[in-house]
C-alpha cells in the first residue's frame, strides 16, 4: 500500500453575516448591499459572524471582501467602497505570528512577495489565500477572528509537508518541508527588516506538522515507533534553530486522529490501517509532549503553550451535533459536512478550521495573540 499523501486544493464559498459592535483590533463583518444610511464595508468578510462597528478611537481597515478590521485611528471610514490603498508598512502596534507547517495550515503565502501588513495581515496572496477550500483555516481565524490584538502572519506552512523530505519523502519533490520553509525564515524575516520589525516578547512561532510524516511512516516495515524518535529529532533541531534567532514563544500543536477521516475509514474494511496509524499517532503525541518539556527546561526564556488537536477533533468527530455538524464522515461543501472538499476526505472544512481556532485561542487566551 502506498502512503496517502495531503494535497492543497483551492476553492470558494460565500456566506454573509451581521453582528453588533467590535472592539480595538477586532474584525468585524460585510453587509450584504451598501446604501446611502449605511457604509459599504461595515464588516470582518463573508464568513464572519462577529461585530458589525468599530468602537469609537479605530477605524475600519478593509482588505477585501473577506477581511476588515478595526485599527486604532480618527479618520471617518469611507462610503465610496473599495479597500484602502496597499501598505507594505507594518502597523508600530503590531504583535507577530511565524507558522510552520503544511496543509493544514497553508495559506500559499510567499516570503519573497508581498510582506504582510495593515492591508493583509497574511501579506500575500490576497485573504484568505491557497487555503484547502479557498475559505479561512484555523491560523486564519485564531489571528484574525479569535485574536487579542492585531497580528501580522509569516505563514511558511506549505501543502505536502513533512518534517525533512530526506525523513519522510513528499508527495512531490518540489513541496517545502518544514526544514525549507525555516530555511526561508532563517533567510528572511528572522533577520528583521523593516517589513517584519519583530521582537521576542511580540512574536510567537508555530509548527504543526507530521500529519505526513507518518502518514508515510504508519506503512513502513521495521519499528515505526523508533522512527518517531528521528522524526522528532529533525524537529526540535529546527525549533533551536528558531529560538536561536530570538524566538520565545512557541505553540505546538499534536498531530490529530486522521485515522478517522474518510479517506482512512474507507480503506479499514480491507486492512488494519486505522488501529495501526492511530498507535504511530499516539506514541508520536506523547513523545512530542515530552520533547516540548525538555525544549522549554533547556532553554532559558522560553514560554511555550500545547494546543491538543486530537482531542479537539474527537470532540468534534464523537459530538458532531454540540459543535453545528451533522456529517462527520463524509466530506464536501455541503453544510454541515466537517471534512471538507479536497477530493481525498483529509481535510477539515473552513466550518471545522472555525471550531478548532476557538480551541486554540483558548490555549492563547492570556496572550497578546
């Protein structure tokens, strides 16, 4: 059998919302058509279901239909339409999120085009980017939705991803593992331009990653358990490698029970694929747990939080009704569906990335993210 491999696939979705009042920082949503008593871009885009003003002191910064926030300023917002002009300068208030990853994650973004900034926190490409479904994922929520300040995202998360592709190959040679998408860190915003004005104490760094490391591993002859171990290895030799550029603060978050996505499910009649992966699963959370531990006790400085993604998804998956699905074991666009329309049923959907990011904001609720 060969391994299932996660693909990025981008699509599009509309829905529209309103709400009441948001505050400093806050996204807040569209209405559906301007007039001439209300203003055109009153909102955080379609999706958001939030506030529909800003308190008095901010100002609405629109980015596109999918995105507005409230930034502190006087300037009366406009009722013309349209988004403000381009910024490639990052707002002085600004706090920063660098995330590492893959599909899960990746929002397309290139370190080499449009940094980000007030106009889009994601820099490039435009909000909400090369995400599975073409709508929000979970880094987007948590920083734009679910956030306690406003965040600029250097997000190096590319789709395919393993730890190091001499580890565990790609799908594709030309996928950027975790290891290349810190070598474009460590090449770029690490050193601080003017673009990316980081500090210490203002930024945080996240990896979720080995969802395709051991979707490689899983099927592998020899001890699978062992091979966590190097995974892990190659891992937190990145993370030195990031707190030795000052960074401080980390989130790490495990790897969640894809054993129980359609994909798998669909081929347990046959094998014993999904007792099998979930034990590489285990073992690897619980080393990985245990590796974040002895990172933070052998590091002077280092805050780091733990979001638990298995067991937010089997939350969800066990409870499907408490968190608005009704299908959990399918995939598609259809309402309720919480995997999404990947063609493979490995992802969840925009409405499942939504759940999740609730979860990790509150693992960062005391934080400036």
């Amino acid at each position: 059998m060969s391994p299932s491999q996660l693909l990025l696939i981008a699509g599009l979705g509309l829905a529209l919302r309103v709400g009441a009042q948001s505050p400093q920082w806050g996204q807040w949503e569209e209405h559906p058509k301007p007039t001439q008593t209300t203003y055109p871009y009153l909102g955080g885009g379609i999706g958001w279901t939030g506030a529909t003003t800003c308190v008095s002191g901010t100002v609405c910064t629109v980015v596109n239909e999918w995105y507005s926030q409230c930034i502190p300023g006087t300037a009366a917002p406009t009722t013309t339409g349209g988004s403000p002009p381009p910024s490639s300068t990052p707002s002085a208030k600004a706090n920063y999120w660098f995330s590492f990853g893959d599909s899960y994650t990746a929002t397309s973004f290139n370190p080499n085009s449009t940094a980000p900034s007030t106009s889009n926190p994601f820099g490039n490409p435009p909000f909400p980017g090369g995400t599975i479904d073409g709508k929000p994922n979970w880094v987007e929520f948590a920083s734009t939705t679910y956030n306690n300040s406003f965040i600029l995202v250097w997000n190096y998360a590319y789709g395919g991803a393993t730890i190091d592709a001499s580890l565990a190959p790609p799908y594709t040679p030309t996928v950027l593992s975790e290891t290349d998408q810190v070598n474009e860190y460590l090449n770029g915003a690490a050193k601080k331009p003017s673009s990316a004005p980081w500090t210490s104490a203002n930024s945080l760094f996240s990896a979720w990653i080995g969802i395709n490391d051991l979707s490689w591993n899983w099927w592998q002859t020899g001890d699978r358990l062992a091979y966590n171990d190097v995974l892990l290895d190659a891992h937190f030799a990145l993370i030195q490698k990031l707190y030795g550029t000052g960074a401080r603060n980390f989130l790490f978050n495990n790897v969640p029970p894809f054993e129980r996505s359609p994909y798998f499910q669909s081929l347990a009649g046959s094998d014993t694929t999904a007792s099998v992966l979930r034990g590489v699963i285990d073992d690897f959370n619980s080393k990985l747990q245990t590796r974040v531990a002895t990172f933070k006790a052998n590091n002077s400085g280092v805050t780091t939080y733990f979001w638990d993604a298995l067991s937010s998804f089997e939350q969800i998956l066990d409870n499907p009704s408490t968190y608005g699905f009704t299908d959990v074991t399918t995939y598609g666009s259809s309402p309720g569906q919480f995997w999404g329309p990947d063609n493979q049923g490995l992802h969840p959907s925009s409405a499942g990335h939504k759940v999740l990011a609730q979860d990790v904001a509150q693992v960062l609720k005391d934080t400036v993210w």
